[in-house]
C-alpha cells in the first residue's frame, strides 16, 4: 500500500507530533520518583469471562499532550482533579489479562525497559499474581506505539509471551511493516518506526490480522477505531452490561468523556480520533456500556454518564 508524503504527514499531524516528541526527550531527563505497584491488581467477572487489569506502571508526558486544545488554566485543573503532583501528566497504563476457557488473552503487552523508567512493570506485576508468561494463550495489539508494544521482545530477541499468538490490525500492521516507512516519516518518528517494526517483525509468524467485528475468542470482538494511529483498534466483551476496552482512542478519563472534541498530542490523524472517540463515548452512554481505558486512572474502568452535550466519567469496579 503506497501511502504519498503528503498524506503520511496528514497521518501523524507532525505539528502536534513534534510537540509531543521534543517535550518527551525534556522530561525524560527529569529524576524520576519509584513507582509504588498494586499488589492486589483488580480482578472481576465480565459474562463469561474473567478479567484481571495488570498495570505497566506509568508513564510522564508533557500536561498540554493529553489535551493540546486547553487552556493553561484547563489543564492545570484537570491535573488537579486528578490527583498529579507535578508539572507533567501522569498516565496510568492498564492492561486487562482475560481468561475465558483455556485461553488467557492479554490485551498489549506494555513497553519493558525500552520507554520510560516509570513503566515496563508488567513482568515484574504478572509474577506477582503467579502468572507466567508462558501461559498466555493470544495477544491483541490495539496499535504499535512504544507503551503498547516494545514489550513483546525481552533480553534482546526473546519473545516475552513466548507461547501466544499475535492479533493486530490489519491497517496498523500495513501501515508500520512498509520497508520505506522509515523513509517516509519525519526524523523525530525514527525511534517508533524503529521499534514498531522489530515488535512486529518478531511476530510475523504467529500473527493473524483483524478487523472491525473479528472475534479473538467467541464473545471478545474487533472495533475499528483508527485516527490515534491509521490502523487503531479497540476491542469489546460480551456479557453482563458489556465491556469496551477503548485503548487510545480514549486516552483520559477527564479529557476524552468531558471534551472529546478536543485533540490528543499524540493522535496521528486528529479529526479522525475525534470523531471514531465520539461514536464510542456515545454508545457506550446510550447502551450503559461499561469501559477500560489504558492511559486513565488505575485501574481505568468506569461508565460513560451523559452530561450537557458530552459526558463524564463515574468509576465502576
Ligand atoms: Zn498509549
């Protein structure tokens, strides 16, 4: 698939990329306080399904990243509301472990030791819970940012789920694995380029692709929810009230219920995250549907309330 320059700049809105990108490398040289882990990781009944939220830990980034359409004022209460201490939002990175018959099917699989030094405590939470890697059955990627999927290699080229098998996007495997990517993107892109490629390449054998209403297991099916990155997924349980596992394409439990209109730093085509956030929020209001966002609060679970023309967030366990 031949994607122009010009629509590949659409794609990954440079302005808003470099933002993101040059306030990264500031606050990564900032020191970083340790991460408190959650002993007790939260475990509940979905229908026929059984989920677990590990946490990768967190992750900092630039306040303005989570909505580049606020103002200071906005974000500084935002920030507040939720609870971060200091000049940078904290993102919180929840990743549901579902099991379902004999399968245990993780939904990314975080980043390792390659992002953030505040993340990548997947691992170490996983054998906590006396769960051993080798025992996930399937492995979803909802896309291949670093937060989501350089993880997948540990000590160099060892896969960290070495049993599983991959399922992504169709759009997002195409978009990444074309070999001129690299070429095509603007610097400041290399290192995700970079990495989403050696993440998926790992795979390439083990690796089916999916699209909207696929089902992993019977009862966890595919929703298309491109515009974070061109080829995004979200996933949905059946059972109970049902369950939305959003991943980015609801990246705040504020930002993306109260203002969903307003951008995220780091959303590759932004109209198109807007509007695919939209329809999601709204269902899920409209259907009392609940959801799991990856980068909200730990453990990330909670309903869509409406409220004016948009909605807040009420936590559910
Ligand atoms: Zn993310």
């Amino acid at each position: 698939m031949a994607i122009d320059h010009e629509e590949l700049l659409h794609l990954l809105n440079r302005r808003l990329f470099l933002v993101g990108s040059a306030a990264l490398a500031s606050v990564s040289t900032m020191p970083w306080k340790a991460l408190a882990l959650s002993t007790e990781p939260l475990k509940f009944v979905q229908g026929e399904f059984e989920v677990t939220v590990f946490s990768d830990g967190s992750l900092r980034l630039p306040l303005n990243i989570i909505a580049a359409d606020a103002s200071p004022a906005q974000l500084k209460e935002i920030a507040k509301r939720l609870g971060w201490t200091s000049d940078n939002a904290e993102l919180g990175t929840n990743i549901p472990l579902i099991k379902k018959g004999q399968d245990l099917v993780l939904i990314d699989n975080g980043s390792a030791n390659k992002f953030q030094p505040t993340a990548g405590k997947l691992a170490e939470n996983l054998k906590a819970a006396g769960i051993d890697p080798s025992a996930v059955t399937k492995v979803v990627f909802t896309h291949a940012h670093p937060d989501h999927i350089w993880g997948t290699l540990v000590d160099g080229d060892k896969l960290f789920l070495p049993n599983a098998a991959y399922y992504v996007g169709s759009a997002e495997w195409n978009f990444w694995t074309d070999p001129e990517l690299l070429s095509k993107m603007p610097a400041e892109m290399g290192d995700f380029v970079k990495g989403a490629q050696r993440s998926l390449a790992a795979v390439k054998d083990r690796v089916t692709m999916v699209k909207g209403g696929d089902e992993i297991v019977p009862g966890l099916s595919v929703l298309d929810t491109p515009g974070h990155t061109p080829g995004h997924i979200s996933l949905e349980l059946s059972g109970g009230e049902g369950l939305i596992i959003t991943a980015d394409a609801m990246t705040n439990e504020i930002v993306s219920f109260e203002h969903p209109e307003w951008k995220f730093g780091f959303d590759a085509n932004p109209d198109l995250a807007i509007e695919n956030r939209k329809k999601l929020v709204d269902r899920a209001a409209t259907d009392k549907i609940k959801m799991l966002g990856f980068h909200w609060t730990y453990p990330g679970l909670g309903i869509a309330e409406r409220k004016g023309a948009a909605y807040v967030f009420a936590k559910a366990s």
